[in-house]
C-alpha cells in the first residue's frame, strides 16, 4: 500500500496525556505515526508528527475537525496538513 503522508502540528501549554490522547485518536482512526519530535519550551508543549494517513477511510477534512475539536477540548492547537500543501508551502 502506498503511503499518504501528512503532518500533525500540537501547540499549547504542557500538561499530562497530550501524546496519548493524540496517538491513541490516531490509532483509533487506523493512522501510522511515520515520526514524531517533542518539546517543551518555557512550559509550552510542542509537537509535530509525521503520519501515514493512506489507512484512513474519510476524507481528510473530517480528521482535521477531528484533531482541531480535541486541541480544543484540551486547550491546544492542533493542526492537520497534508504532505503535497507542505511542499508548495516551503519549496525554495
């Protein structure tokens, strides 16, 4: 199967369960995390994961709503971008 790879950006002040209440929507949603990278600066998380979303069966706007609804609940931000848009976005 071919991968579809897309980015996940989490932006928000730090607190228990951020990664496991991401991961887990993921997992649940039949989603590959590809790679992840994590910090916290001056109390503020910050995340980007790099996710195989070639396994999801909705479009990819519903797990945008899916993610931005969770970083609300949970006061972050979350924020889905497909692969292609970060290239056009960030090509020299």
């Amino acid at each position: 199967m071919k991968k579809e790879l897309s980015f996940i950006t989490v932006i928000g002040k730090d607190k228990l369960g951020i990664v496991a209440r991401v991961s887990n929507l993921l997992y649940k949603n039949n989603i590959n995390i590809e790679d992840i990278n994590q910090k916290v600066m001056e109390g503020f998380f910050v995340m980007t994961m790099l996710v195989d979303v070639a396994g999801y069966k909705y479009p990819l706007q519903k797990l945008n709503l899916t993610l931005e609804k969770t970083g609300k609940d949970m006061g972050l931000r979350i924020q889905l971008q497909h692969e292609n848009i970060f290239k056009m976005m960030h090509r020299v």
